[in-house]
C-alpha cells in the first residue's frame, strides 16, 4: 500500500539498439504477453525516440467490471515517478528568484523538525535531508494506507520527530517526507496549490493534457483502476482515501510521458535555458561521495550510455521510465496489476 521507488531494473524494455535493431517491436509484443488477457488487469508499454512514440500498446483490461481494456491513451498513477515534477517545480521557482535550493527549509516550513540542523532545499531535493520517511512512521503507527492522511498530518508527524536518520547532506538515503515537503515549499512560496502550479507551469506548457496531481475521487477520463489479488487470489480493486502529494500522486498516460522527455532533451520551460534540466538530473555528491540520486531522477550508466530514469508503485499501479540522452531513446511501462511488480524480469525478452 505504501508508495514507495523500486531499483529500474538495467534491462527493462530496452537494449542500446531497441529502435534500431531489427524485430524489436515483435519483442515488445512477447515481453508483454502476460500482460496480454482479457480477464485480468494488465499494462501499457510504450517506446519514443526523440520525444515522439514509435511504439505504444495497451495489454489487460483498465477496469474489469466493465471489461474495458487498456489502451495507450489509459490513464494510470506513476507512484514515485512525480517527484521529477515536483523537483522541476522547486527549480522553476529558483530560476524566477522567488527562491534558492540552498535555503533552509525552516524559512519556507518552520513546523519540520531537523534537530537543530540545516536542512536545505538541496538536500530534499536528492534524498540527503536525513528526513525520517513519514510512510514507515505511519506504517509503524499502524495505518493501513486506506483511512484518510493529508498533507497536514505528514507535516504534523515530521514535526514531532526528535532526530534525523544521519546529518543532512553526510549521505543518501530515500524518503517519502523530502517530496512532500517540497511540495508544502512549492504552494507556500508560489501561493498555489502544487497541482495549479505544476499544470500552469509544465503540464500546460508541454502539452501534456492528460496529466496531472490527482485528489481522492477526482473523476478522469481513461483512468485505469487499480488492482490486486484478494483472498483466495481474486481480484479486488485498491483504493484510498490518502491525500498528499508532492512524492506521488501523478496520473498521466504515455503520450505525456514521452512529452516529458523530449523535454528533458531539449528544455522549453521556464526561460527555455539547458542549465535547468541540467540541475534536475545531475546527481548529489554527498560529503565527496557520489550518489545516482538526481532530482527525482536516477541517473546511472547502462553499456556506457548514460540512463536517466524512475520507478514508481502505489496500490496496484506501477510504473518505469528509462531515458537514454545520447540516443534520444525513451521506454516506458505502466501497469494496473500489483503483482507486475514481480514480473518484471520478463522484460529481459526484449535484449535476447
């Protein structure tokens, strides 16, 4: 239940040649055969070259009640795949001077508790901030992910911590609570919610019509519903009543994702300056030790290519995105079935 970031997976649906090499696409359509059924949730895979989809199919049903299926333009949530834009979000407010990210974050949420330590913008950003991880605090409470949560009692919880798991900016270690308290920075400095700011400033921008931060019960067209197996394995829909957003929360489709990365290749946002994205996925080198953490973004090597990517899962959502720069070279999977999550080696059909 809780939304967490899996490793990407170095083989994921794509090899170096993917767009090239012959047969691909046939390995697409085999990679996601268990995907492929008419009676089960299932998946939508997607491959862009330069920002355009070359390939995008939908496999398994998006609701199984009324047996409809999948299909590319399927609107799914992408779990931890959205602190990318809430990330881009912070730095498009750095570039308007209505901030720094090396700022303390007690100017903009003084209710954090950092131990008498300065936690800066910079070490929310790449996951240095030593911020306890407000899901495990609540799991350890005993929520059961379904009873609602806001934004409110995120902060609340983060305030009552006596300590941080180590000194901020000293390592790396992944947590929840560094996005969502981005995203209280964003609507407080900004005087809009993260959801207005993020479509006014990049969604809109960028074309990407279908994509935004959601809240419990908005109605979206094409949206998929969540699965997972029940008693006895049968299915059973996921939901819940969480409300914040910031480290999650993003409903999208694959079309805007590909949007997304081609501008990630060449940057229209903001004053349309290269430097921005730079700043996004250029990793944090943490007391002179390098992480792969970015801004919400991994960015690691595959075979020499450099890869830029996220994982996300939330109730039975999942999703990966891979970008590969110097070969203009995106790979996409969505899926609405929980146990996807452990399938994913399957994909290793598509670099045979």
């Amino acid at each position: 239940m809780f939304r967490v970031t899996t490793v990407v997976p170095a083989v994921l649906l794509a090899s170096l040649a993917l767009a090239q090499a012959p047969g691909w696409e046939a390995k697409a359509d085999d990679a996601a055969k268990p995907w492929d059924r008419k009676d089960s949730p299932g998946g939508v895979v997607g491959v862009a070259v330069d920002g355009k989809l070359v390939y995008a199919k939908g496999f398994g049903l998006a609701n199984l009640e009324h047996s409809d299926p999948l299909s590319p333009e399927s609107v799914m949530d992408v779990g931890s795949v959205a602190k990318q834009f809430t990330a881009m979000c912070v730095l498009l407010l750095e570039e308007e001077g209505k901030l720094k990210t090396s700022d303390d974050v007690r100017t903009y949420v003084p209710e954090v508790a950092t131990a008498g330590q300065t936690v800066t913008l910079d070490h929310l950003l790449h996951m240095t901030s030593g911020l306890r991880d407000y899901f495990t605090i609540w799991g350890l409470e005993g929520w059961n992910g379904v009873d609602e949560r806001t934004e409110a009692d995120a902060l609340a919880t983060l305030a009552k911590q006596q300590g941080l798991n180590y000194a901020p900016g000293s390592r790396f270690l992944y947590s929840n609570s560094n996005y969502v308290v981005l995203g209280t920075v964003v609507r407080r400095v900004s005087g809009k919610p993260l959801a207005e700011f993020a479509k006014e400033h990049i969604f809109g921008h960028l074309g990407m019509d279908s994509t935004q931060f959601d809240v419990p019960g908005l109605v979206k067209p094409r949206r998929a519903t969540s699965y997972g197996r029940g008693p006895g394995g049968a299915w059973v829909m996921l939901s819940s009543a969480l409300d914040t957003s910031g480290d999650g929360g993003i409903v999208t489709t694959l079309g805007d994702l590909a949007k997304w990365h081609a501008n990630l290749l060449v940057n229209k946002l903001g004053k349309g300056d290269a430097a921005l994205v730079g700043k996004l996925v250029t990793p944090a080198v943490p007391e002179g030790s390098p992480t792969k953490y970015a801004c919400g973004i991994v960015a690691s090597e595959l075979r020499g290519e450099r890869r830029l990517g996220h994982n996300g899962n939330w109730l039975g959502f999942n999703a990966a995105t891979l970008l590969f720069p110097g070969k203009k070279l995106s790979v996409f999977a969505l899926g609405d079935d929980s146990a996807a999550v452990r399938r994913r080696r399957r994909w290793d059909l598509m670099v045979q």
